[in-house]
C-alpha cells in the first residue's frame, strides 16, 4: 500500500499529528534518566544523563562509541506511521566526500567479500592499492587512489563472479535504491552446436533473439578462437522464459535444434516485477503475511 499525501492547509500535511510527532519514541529513556524529551532531543542520546550522573556513552563503554553525539530529530506521523523527508539538499556534502568512490552492484545477493577481492585483483591489474568495502548486502565499494586507475575500472564496466553479475559504476546519492526497479538485465547465454552456416552477426542476432535482445558476442567468437559454442551477450526482461533450447528452420526444409545453457539466472519476482529477489523472498509478501497472522490470532483470541 502506496502512502499518499495529499491535502495540505495553512502549511500542515492531512494526516499528520503534531502532537503526536513530538512525544519521545521511547518514554523509558525519560523515566530512567529523570529527564525530560527536550534534553534528550537538545543533548542527544549519547550524552543523556542516567543514574550515578553518567551518560550512555559511558554506560555503553567509550571503546565502542563513536565521538559525535547525534540529536533526536521528530518524524512525521501520517496515518499512525513515521515518515521522514529528506532533501537531497541537505546531504550534497556527501557527494564531494565520496566522488571518487566506484560502487559494484550485484543483481542477487553479492558474493563472498575474498571472491570478489580475487576477481577484481586479477582482472584489472591496477599499479597502485586499492580498497574495497562490503556496502549492505548487495554492494561494494571502491576508492581508488589514482584517476587512471579509476578510468581503468569504469572504462572495463561490469563483469561476472561466479557467473553472476556486477555492474560497475561511479558513486551517487541513494545509488543503492537503483537496483530496487531493475527490469531488464544481461546475461551471458550459451549456443551449443551452433551451424557454422549462420557463424556471422546476422545469424548471431537471429538466433539470439530467441531469448532477448541481443547485445554482442564474447571476444573469444569474435577472433575465432573459439568454435565449439556460441556465447552471446543478451539483454533479457522479467517475462523472459529462459529456454532450453531454440529451432531453426532453413529455408523451409532442414529443421536444427540448438540447445541453449546459463551459466547464471538472475533472481525474478513476478510480484514486484523486477529483477533482485525471488517470490519466496518478496518484502510485499512477508508483510502480507505478517499483516494476515497478526489478524488469524486477534480473530482466535476473540473467539476464546
């Protein structure tokens, strides 16, 4: 369910309770400290006083916290929900602070952090460190010390670690809702027993065709160093069926069946119609499901 927001008089919001969005999220802090909301929002949750005069951050263990002390910043309430708006304006610090980080994008849940560091290692071959950080649970970043190194990178784009793919790219602010709505994708696709009578674009594209859009060939196929199979880069959406195999008729007469492999399928919701998760792993399904047991055992509870 979309939240909407619409009506907005003398400069309030339809939904939104004032009253309601100033009261401390957490009363217990209020109670134990013997302190009011308006020291916990003016000194910030490091630094609010518990019993014995101490602060959380003492309490916690100095060693573990950082320096900066943050501030409790009321949210909207619409429809009995927080809401927080932003304003990218507000945060264009960051994009000066992190410009010269690249972010690896994986479609699927990313691999292991020793896999990747070996593939990119390997496959760019840059002169000078690097370092790489794990970045949710899709993500790495980048930061590369030279601008070389950097043109390097981006100029090679994205690759595949254990045949799934990462795509490569600068960073930008909320970079990692991009792959959120991810509705095409490509993919690397194996033609076996390809007729050496079609080996050039034309039948390349032809035949690709059969599972998306056709994109390019790997440069093994291009130099000719390589015969026994095609491998063609495709371009492939959500209702892409995946086939096992395709026919081809020449003219009107001789019938070929060319089996078709994938080293890597990406992961499909039919639900939310993008690439990224399964249905089984679908967000709007496990809050469906949520909302509908919550409901089972009010009705049970009732009846008892």
């Amino acid at each position: 369910m979309e939240l909407e927001v619409t009506a907005v008089n003398d400069g309030k919001i339809a939904g939104y309770d004032e009253t309601e969005s100033n009261m401390n999220p957490n009363p217990n802090l209020t109670q134990f400290g013997g302190g009011n909301k308006d020291d916990i929002a003016e000194k910030g949750s490091g630094t609010t006083n518990v019993e014995g005069g101490k602060s959380w951050a003492d309490v916690l263990g100095r060693a573990t916290v950082g320096k900066n002390s943050l501030e409790y910043i009321p949210p909207m309430i619409v429809e009995g929900k927080p809401v927080i708006h932003v304003q990218f304006e507000k945060f264009i610090h960051l994009k000066e602070k992190n410009s010269k980080l690249f972010v690896g994008s994986f479609i699927g849940r990313r691999p292991r952090y020793a896999s990747v560091k070996d593939v990119v290692t390997r496959m760019w071959r840059l002169k000078n460190p690097f370092i790489m950080r794990a970045y949710g649970d899709r993500m790495f970043t980048f930061e590369f010390e030279k601008e070389e190194d950097r043109s390097i990178v981006l100029e090679m784009g994205g690759f595949h670690v254990a045949s799934q793919l990462v795509v490569i790219r600068p960073w930008k602010l909320f970079v990692e809702t991009e792959s959120e709505k991810l509705t095409t994708i490509p993919i690397w696709v194996l033609f076996k027993q390809f007729p050496m009578d079609l080996w050039d674009n034309k039948g390349f594209s032809m035949v690709g065709s059969a599972v998306g859009r056709p994109l390019f060939t790997d440069r093994l196929k291009e130099e000719k160093r390589r015969t026994s199979y095609a491998r063609i880069c495709i371009e492939v959406d959500t209702k892409c069926k995946f086939p096992r195999e395709t026919t081809v008729v020449l003219d009107k007469q001789k019938v070929i069946k060319i089996p078709i492999e994938y080293n890597w399928k990406p992961a499909k919701c039919s639900t939310c119609d993008v690439f990224g998760h399964h249905d089984k792993t679908c967000p709007k399904k496990k809050q469906k499901k949520v909302e509908q047991s919550v409901w089972v055992e009010k009705e049970k509870l009732e009846d008892d």
